[in-house]
C-alpha cells in the first residue's frame, strides 16, 4: 500500500467514526431535551399523527399480505410433514417475532426516514433552521425530539397493528385457500404465543422507531447544496435507516435470546 | 453618534460605550479551506456597515458569526459588549433576541402564517399575553406596511412581501442590532427601494446598529447618500457624513477597504475601482 493510500484509510475511518460521534450526539441530544423545558406537545402531537395515522393504510396492507403469504408458504412446507394444523402457530409466531415489527418498520422508513429528511434538509437550505435558532429556539428540541418519541410510540403500535392484520390475512388464507378449521387456526396461533415473544415483538419496534427517527432527523439536518443536496439526504436516510434496521434485529434478537431465551 | 475615541476602548469597557460589533482577527475554514483570514473591524452604535465581496467570499458567514450561529476557529467577536464566539448555546439565545437578522431568501417558515411567523419569537418566550403578541405582531407588520398579509401564508407572497415579512419577524423583539443579507436580491428596483427605506428608516429613527450585505451598488448609494425625513416621512438627501453608513470590502478572506462613502468613492485602489463599476 502506498504512503497516499494509507493515509486515505485513515481519512475515511475517522471521517466514519466523526459521523458516528455526530449521530450519537444527535440522539443523546434528543432524548436529553425530553425532560426539559419548553416542551413541544403540539408539535409531538402533529408528528404522531403524520407518522401514525399516515402509515396506518400501508401498514395494515403490509401486514395483511405477509400473513397470507406466510400461511400459503408455510402450510405447504407443513403439509409435507402432515402438521397442516400447525400453520397458524407458525405465522403468528414469524409475525410477532420478526416480520411484524421489521416490515412495518421498513415501511415507516421508507415513508418518515425520508420525509423528514426532505422536510428538515430543506429546512436547512433555506436557513429556516439557522433563522430558527436566530429566533431564540432550538432546533434540536423543536424539531428531533418530537419526531424521536412520536415514532418511538407510533411505531409500537404500528408493529402491533402489523401482526394484528398479518394473522388476520393468515387465517382468510388458511380458511378460503387450504380448507383449514377457523377455530383451531386461533387456538394454535394463541397458544403458540409466549410471553417471550411478545418481549422480542414489542422491544424491536421501539428501537426501530427510534432509528427511523434519528437517521432521518440527522441526514436531513445535514443536508448542504440546494434541492440537490435535499435529495441526496433523502435516499440516504432511506437506505440508512433500512440497513440499520435489518443489522439491528438480528442484534437485538440475539442478545433477547441469550438473556431471556426463546420458547421454540 | 459616539466619540472617535471610542472605538479603541479596552474590551472590558466595550458595554454600552463601546462598539456595538467587534470582529477581532476572526478565522474561519471549512474542510482545510480558508474563507477568513483575519477580519477585524467594528460598527458603532446606529452606524449602518455595508459588507461587499465577492460572491462566496464569507459575506454571510460574518453575519452568522455575529449571531453566534457560527463560532470562528480563532479570533474573537463581540455584540453588544458580549463574546458572541466564546458564550454556550444557552446564554447566546438570550443575547440573539437584542439581534434581529433578516435571511438572504427570507427563511420563513413555510408552514406559519404571517402572523405566526413574526410572533414567533414572542411565543417562544412563553412571557407575554395574546393581546400584546397580537398587538406586536401589527406594529411590527404596520411598521413594513403589509398588515393586510397577516393571515396569508410564505407560499402566498411575492419576494418583496417576503422580505417585508422577515424583516418584521426580525424586528418583533425590537432589537438593537440588525443584520441583513441580500435583502433587494432577487428584486425589482422600485421594490428593492421600498425595503432600503425601511432599513434607512431603522437606521435614523431607531438608531439601530447593522451590518448589512449587497450586490447592489444602488443600496449602498442610497444608503450612504439618504437620510430619513421623520417629519415628512420619506427619504431625503443628505451628505454621506450624516448618514452613518460606512463599507467594508471582504477579499481573500481579509478586510481589504474599511471607511465611509467618501473614502470607498475616491479610493484609488484598482480592486476597489475594479468593484464600484
Ligand atoms: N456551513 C458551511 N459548511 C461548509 N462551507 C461553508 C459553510 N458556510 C459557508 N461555507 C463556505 O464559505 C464560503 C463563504 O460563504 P458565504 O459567507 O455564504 O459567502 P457569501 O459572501 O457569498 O455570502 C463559501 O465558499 C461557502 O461554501
Ligand atoms: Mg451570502
């Protein structure tokens, strides 16, 4: 390796890790503003109704097909080994586990990652964020903590709704497509449930909220260069905010496992 | 006006006699690039400093540095007997509302009327009633003669409203500094007028203290040559002595000229010939 090369080694992993510092200090910011004057309700009380009720269709609609496809997928792997019955017990328990919370999240990035990014960098570009401070505000406070706790909770109970619809559409297919008995698809799906599960279920989409929300806030805030520079920050916080998600829930079910265990 | 002998006062004393403004050899780079290299100069009470240069030369980021949204690498600078670049974010809030500062395009905020941009800053004060928020907010609208926009939002007006509106946001905590970046870019003359009358009116009835970027020579003619008539209530000529307008010409990162209009017009330095054409 040259001398020259190195030495951009070396460039980019600090640049790498001053970004990280950054990210962090963003988010430390916006939870610390949390507990302290002046609070912003209204303009919690907007996002969570931007994030929540705005994603409600595409969340009920995600969940909806991923527990009918589960139920379609599934119940022919099951029927091979005769445990048909089982599908229900099985697409409940990929839903609360993983796919509910995972893809609702993905959908809350693809729909608020970006548009607060969009929102916040063209904030940026036209010095409404610096006029802000000029007018006595901060915008950490004003603008990254109300969006980290209303998709903090938003996203709880998206997640929630995800897996609600997700075993609803698992059951309409395992009742209309395989012919299976309605009830014993609920008992199975019911029992099949630990409480473990629900711990995995409900912690993930926290955390998820939490990233969507900081990735977003932060590839906006530090957007530069006109429309261009908006749109640039736009897609990043996108793939940002998908990326960290995946590479987070393997994290988080990892260390889940070892400290609580999993039933099945 | 204050004293000559003023501007030369120990920093400790810079309170209420000093300068208002006081940039000392402040330097600023981003990513390893320079943008300035030592700019020291100050503005005195109810003085009007014109700041011209290139573009990109750091025009606007002298004004940042003055509101403390910029800190400078070194250097220092000072308002209003106060050290903008070494005070925490906390203390510098309090010192921004004595600081009035109108964006190059306005920055409103695209989702606040009118009214609710201007009260902005007095709502975040959380200290004063709606009746007298609503009575700043139409003295402050009156003074720009645009209260009939009150209830209309950014997206609504023409880019002379807008810099009417900002300039009413900016003046809503009466400040005793203001500072303006561009605000005739982008208009047309008779309009670009209208606002240089509002600042001269700022300048000689409020005796507010500004810094003040432009590529528009005909601002600084103004400026320099025009007084406010308070008892007519319109602009007047007058000698450039007595219109408190002095310029400043950025180059390279540094100061290259600092003085009134006589000295800028009679230069013979070839840059700032080059510059006045
Ligand atoms: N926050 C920033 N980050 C990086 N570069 C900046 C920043 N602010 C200003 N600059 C650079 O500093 C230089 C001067 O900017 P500015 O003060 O806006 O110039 P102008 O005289 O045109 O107002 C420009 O080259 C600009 O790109
Ligand atoms: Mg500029």
């Amino acid at each position: 390796m040259t001398p020259e090369a190195e030495f951009n080694l070396g460039g980019v992993v600090k640049e790498q890790l001053l970004e990280l510092q950054e990210f962090t200090l963003l988010l430390w910011r916006g939870f610390r503003n949390i507990f302290q004057r002046p609070f912003y309700f209204d303009d919690t009380l907007r996002q969570m109704d931007v994030i929540g009720v705005g994603s409600l269709p595409i969340v009920i609609l995600t969940g909806f097909f991923t527990g009918a496809v589960m139920a379609l997928q599934l119940s022919a792997t099951l029927a091979a080994y005769g445990q048909v019955e089982r599908t229900g017990e099985l697409v409940a328990i990929s839903l609360v586990r993983e796919l509910g919370p995972v893809l609702a999240s993905l959908m809350v990035a693809g729909r608020n990652a970006s548009g607060m990014a969009s929102e916040l960098g063209s904030m940026v570009v036209t010095e409404q964020i610096d006029a802000m401070r000029a007018l006595g505000t901060d915008p950490i406070k004003k603008l990254v903590t109300p969006r980290l706790v209303a998709t903090l909770i938003m996203n709880f109970f998206l997640a929630i709704i995800a897996d609600i619809f997700g075993v609803i559409g698992g059951w309409i297919y395992a009742v209309l497509g395989i012919g299976l008995d309605s009830r014993q698809f609920w008992s199975s799906a019911f029992y099949a449930l630990d409480f473990r599960d629900l711990v995995q279920g409900l912690t993930k989409p926290v955390v998820f909220g939490i990233i969507v929300a900081a990735v977003g806030c932060y590839f906006g805030l530090r957007a530069r260069g006109g429309t261009e520079g908006v749109g640039r920050a736009t897609t990043q916080a996108v793939v940002a905010a998908s990326l960290l998600i995946i590479m987070s829930d393997f994290v988080i079910s990892r260390v889940l496992i070892t400290f609580i265990g999993q039933l099945h | 006006m204050l004293s000559s002998t003023s501007g030369h006062d120990s920093l400790e004393s810079a309170g209420a006699a000093g300068p208002v403004l006081r940039f000392e050899n402040v330097h600023l780079a981003f990513d390893g690039l320079a943008v300035l290299r030592g700019v020291s100069f100050i503005a005195r009470r109810g003085e009007t400093k014109v700041l011209l240069g290139e573009a990109a030369s750091g025009k606007t980021l002298l004004l940042k540095l003055a509101l403390g949204l910029q800190r400078p690498d070194s250097g220092a600078v000072w308002v209003l007997g106060q050290p903008v670049s070494d005070l925490p974010e906390s203390r510098l809030f309090a010192l921004r509302r004595h600081i009035g500062m109108v964006f190059q395009e306005s920055a409103l905020f695209d989702s606040l009327s009118v009214r609710e941009n201007v009260a902005y800053r007095l709502r975040e004060e959380h200290e004063l009633t709606e009746d007298t928020i609503e009575q700043r907010v139409r003295r402050a609208l009156s003074f720009v003669e645009l209260e009939e926009a009150i209830d209309k939002m950014p997206g609504e007006l023409s880019g002379g409203m807008k810099r009417r509106v900002a300039i009413a946001r900016a003046l809503s905590s009466e400040p005793e500094v203001m500072l303006y970046d561009s605000p005739t870019g982008g208009l047309d003359p008779i309009t670009s007028t209208t606002i240089m009358e509002l600042i001269i009116k700022l300048r000689d009835e409020n005796n507010v203290t500004s810094l003040l970027v432009t590529h528009r020579l005909q601002d600084a003619y103004l400026l320099a040559t025009h007084v406010w008539d308070t008892q007519n209530r319109r602009l007047r000529a007058a000698a450039p002595e007595r219109s408190h307008t002095s310029f400043l010409l950025l180059r390279e990162g540094k100061v290259w000229f600092d003085g009134d209009g006589h000295q800028l017009m009679n230069s013979g330095d070839d840059y700032v010939k080059t510059f006045m054409e």
